[in-house]
C-alpha cells in the first residue's frame, strides 16, 4: 500500500512540474480569447456542462440507492 502511495505521490509531482513548464509558455488561442472577453463565455460554458454531470450523478446516486433498498427489502420477505 505505501508504495502506491509513493507512486502516486511522485507522479503527482512529476504533473505538477509538467503542468508549470507548459504554463509558462504563451498560448495564443487564450490570449486572443481573454483580449477579446470570449474566455468567460468558455470558463461557463464548461461550468455549465460539469454541473449538468454532477447533477446526473446525484440524481443516479439516489436512484441506485433506492433500488438496492427495495431489491433488500424484496430479498428479507
């Protein structure tokens, strides 16, 4: 268990060092979109869709419950 711990841990830091040297670099694409305000109509567009899923999830969530309660209950009587 503690080496899938230290792997996951040097992974993580091997992104992170990644994620920082791709950051650095300038992204045109972004630059245009953040110059011409297109960038929040992006950051909530995503926002929008990521709330969808995790809706659906709880919404699944709740109706899988529900049923494993009733297949229980079915299965005691």
């Amino acid at each position: 268990m503690k080496k899938w711990i230290l792997i996951l841990f040097s992974n993580l830091i091997a992104f992170s060092v990644v994620a920082q040297q791709e950051a650095e670099e300038t992204i045109e694409m972004a630059d245009a979109l953040r110059a011409s305000g297109k960038i929040y109509v992006v950051v909530m567009v995503v926002t929008v869709i990521l709330m969808g899923l995790i809706l659906y999830l709880i919404r699944l969530d709740k109706k899988v419950g529900r049923l494993e309660k009733d297949f229980s209950e079915k299965i005691k009587s």
